[in-house]
C-alpha cells in the first residue's frame, strides 16, 4: 500500500502482528529513542538475548523496520536483530 501526503509518496508502515519476540545475537545493539538512525541513542545496548517488540515503524537507517522495546527502553533495528531471528509468539507466527 503506498500513502500520498502533501504531494509525497512512502510506503505503508510494515504489516507486523504485535507483540512478538526477537532474538539479538549481538552484545552491542544500540537502543535508540524513536525509530530512526536520526534519533539520538540512549547510551545503551540491547546486549544478547530475547527481546518482546511492541510496535514497529519504518524509520531511515533500517531495511526492516524499527522496533519498539515492551521495556519502554527505546527502539531497534530489526534489519541488525535478523529474520531469521524472529520466533512465534502466543502460537502465531511472529511476522505476517
């Protein structure tokens, strides 16, 4: 789906079911406070582990969209979390 607004043309925000859980393989992911590498980072990182996305919003500087962390700690990149990370949460699939 593509919106037009004020003469602008972008793509729909991603069609995600929320909430699901991702798997971080990284120690230094950086949590950022909106989503979008043109948000200032928090100071902190994700570290490794599984993580429960709220929300999710395209913003520049990911190829997969940004997720909202349920913690309220911030947003990552989906694109460095990798699909092939994404598990089934509540017995649907996490990605639709």
């Amino acid at each position: 789906m593509v919106i037009v607004h004020n003469g602008e043309t972008k793509a729909a925000e991603p069609e995600v079911k929320v909430p699901f859980l991702v798997r971080v393989g990284v120690p230094d992911l950086n949590i950022r406070t909106g989503p979008g590498v043109d948000h200032p980072r928090t100071g902190k990182f994700t570290g490794v582990g599984t993580f429960t996305i709220v929300e999710v919003k395209d913003g520049k500087g990911s190829s997969e969209g940004w997720g909202r962390l349920k913690s309220g700690a911030g947003w990552i990149d989906r694109a460095v979390a990798g699909e092939e990370s994404l598990i089934w949460f509540k017995g649907e699939p996490a990605v639709v």
